[in-house]
C-alpha cells in the first residue's frame, strides 16, 4: 500500500495561533476553508474526531465531503453512543453520500470520567469488548444479503436488513490505542491501527505486537497509523524558537480552565497511550532524530501531543524513520492548525513523496 497522509479538519478557527487547537464551535466558513485547503494540499484523508463536547461527527464528516473532491473523511466513531444497526446504516449511507471515501476510527474510550458524560458507566476491558462485538455487527450488516439477528453480551436485535450498503461492500475500520486490550481488538478486527507519536524502538514494539495477534487470528497485518503534530520553519535554529513559543502558549492554555472545561478531564490520565506519552518525556525531552515530548507534558498527553521538531527536511527524514519500520498513514496536524496544515502541504509532503518516489524507482529498501 502507497504510504499516505492524514490530517485533521477543526471546526473553529478559536482564538489565533496554538490556541485553535482547541475547538469552541462550529465555523461553516472556516470548516469549508479548511477541508478544501486539505483537499487542494495532498493529504489522502482527515480525521474527523470525536469529543462529548465537540459538532457533531456525523455531521462535520458528512460536510467534509460534500464540499471537497478527493480527501476521505476518517470518522472517529464511540460505539456506546449509537446502535450499531443505525450506524451500520448511517455509515453506509455517508459512504454513499462520499462516493465510498469513509473510513470510521472506532473509539473505545480511554477516559471513564470523559464516557460518563454521555452516559457510558463500562469499564475499559467491557468498552474494548463491545468495540469488538461492534465491528463484527457492522460488517455483517454490511455483507448480508438478508435479514441479520444478532445475540451477543453487549447487543442483540432480530431481523435486521438495510438496504443502503457502503459502495464497495465495506468500510475500512481503524482501531488505535496502546493496551493489550487495544492490541488485540485491533488485530483481531482492524483494517488500520492508530499509534501516538512515541520514539522509533517503542513504536516498532507496538507494531510487532498488533502484528502478533493478526497473525494468531489468521489476518492481513493492519496499515499503521501513526499521529504528530510537527513543528517546521526553514531551519532547525528556528523551528526550536517557534517550538519552546508554541509550548509557552500551550502552558497558557492549560492554565486556562474557561478554554478548556468541556474537554478536562482530571488527574493523571487513564488511557495507557497518555500514560506512555508521559513516561517517555520523563526519560528525556528529545527522541530520535528530533521527536519532543515537551507538548504532551503540557498537555497532560490528551491526545496525540508530541511534536517533530525541525526544517522541512528534518521533518520529512523523521517522518521516512516511521515508514521505514512500517508506518504507511502518516497523521500531521499542527497546534495552528490550518496554517500548519498548508505549510505541511507545501513544505511536508513533497518531500516525503520524493524520496519515495525515488526509492521505488531505483528499487532501494528502506
């Protein structure tokens, strides 16, 4: 498969800088700018994600692609929140409306603080466990070419048909986080499998070990994904001044508990990717060719948080590391997020396909 690229897509430009990281609301306008500058960019799809307090994803995912050409929206889907006959349904018919660009990132929930606000009381290995009994409902919906009834532990339903169905037969099915519980859902059930940024030695266990269970259940090995939020300027001098600036704003913003009070969640985090993400900085602030664990520290790691810091073309070798242990979708998006977006177009990806492109011609390995 072509090594591809991800972005992001966010609602609301929110206040300038850094500070639009975090989404306050629904900007049409800016939400338009944003996907079509995607689109025109080069990047192969965009996340649309997911929060209790963010638009809805169904929705923002649906005006992704109605108002762009070829960029496929991946939606970031909870299954405690729909049944998964209706989202069998309402995934297929946004697939349709998409001409067959979906793909839906199934997520767990890491946080039980964040679940209960919309009503989820399981705990993480019962919500890993429904994901699981979920996809497999899905695809089944999907596949059938009659009635379907289903009994399991977490849902039951009988003599169910839809007669919208994605349009070419299934949806890719992304599954992501770095528990054995995650691990193993992922490779049992996942088309694709999503990793935060950490360091090349720990990204490449990580691999092995959804590797492991696809080869144990007799499945293809899923693509790897694999999130950052580079930082680029046209020296490496002065893309770590812009850095430790980017970072003073983040420790504002952190500060800022008005901003962020939908999206807080307390103490030490409860995902184990978080917990990662954490444990890495605590080793050492730089990684690698030039990965910074500086960002999830400020962030407490909520969310993909560590940075590639450096040129273009620093940022674009740090990026060929990842494909060279075997991550083929690269997720890129920035804490000024549509700014960075069209740098990243411009400056990013030509290079990365570059080198790419001349591996393939002259047959060079990684």
């Amino acid at each position: 498969m072509p090594v591809e690229f991800i972005s992001a897509v966010h609602t609301d430009s929110g206040a300038s800088g850094p500070a639009a990281a975090s989404r306050t609301g629904f900007d049409r306008d800016h939400l338009r700018r944003y996907a079509r500058a995607l689109d025109d960019g080069g990047f192969d799809h965009t996340l649309v994600a997911y929060h209790s307090a963010s638009p809805d994803a169904f929705q923002v995912a649906q005006f992704v692609a109605t108002h762009t050409e070829r960029i496929r929206p991946i939606l970031a889907h909870r299954p405690g929140v729909i049944f998964p006959t209706h989202a069998s349904r309402a995934l297929a018919t946004l697939d349709r409306i998409s001409d067959g660009r979906l793909s839906v990132h199934i997520i767990s929930g890491g946080s039980d603080e964040e679940q209960r606000r919309e009503g989820d009381y399981l705990n993480k290995a019962e919500r890993y466990e429904r994901s699981d009994e979920y996809i497999q409902i899905l695809r089944k919906v999907w596949q059938a070419d009659g009635p379907v009834s289903h009994e399991g532990r977490h849902f039951r339903f009988e003599g169910y048909y839809s007669d919208v169905k994605p349009v070419n037969g299934l949806i890719p099915i992304s599954v992501g986080g770095s528990s054995p519980d995650a691990y193993r859902v992922g490779g049992q059930q996942g088309d694709i499998f999503g990793l935060w940024g950490e360091p090349l030695k720990e990204t490449a266990e990580q691999i092995a070990a959804v590797n492991a269970v696809a080869d144990a259940a007799g499945r293809p090995h899923p693509r790897i994904w694999v999130s950052f939020r580079p930082i680029i300027a046209p020296t490496d001098e002065l893309a770590w001044e812009k850095a430790h600036r980017t970072l003073g704003v983040l420790k504002d913003q952190a500060r800022n508990t008005e901003l962020l009070r939908h999206y807080r969640t307390t103490g030490r985090p409860a995902n184990v990717g978080s917990q990662r993400l954490l444990d890495i900085a605590e080793r050492g602030e730089v990684h690698d060719r030039c990965l910074w664990t500086a960002p999830a520290v400020a962030t407490n790691a909520a969310g993909a948080s560590t940075a590639l810091v450096g040129s273009p073309e620093t940022v674009a070798q740090a990026l060929l590391d990842y494909v060279d242990i075997g991550c083929d979708l690269l997720s890129i998006r920035g804490y000024d997020p549509l700014n960075d977006a069209i740098d990243y177009a411009r400056h990013v990806l030509p290079l990365v396909r570059q080198e790419l492109a001349h591996r393939a011609a002259t047959g060079q390995a990684a």
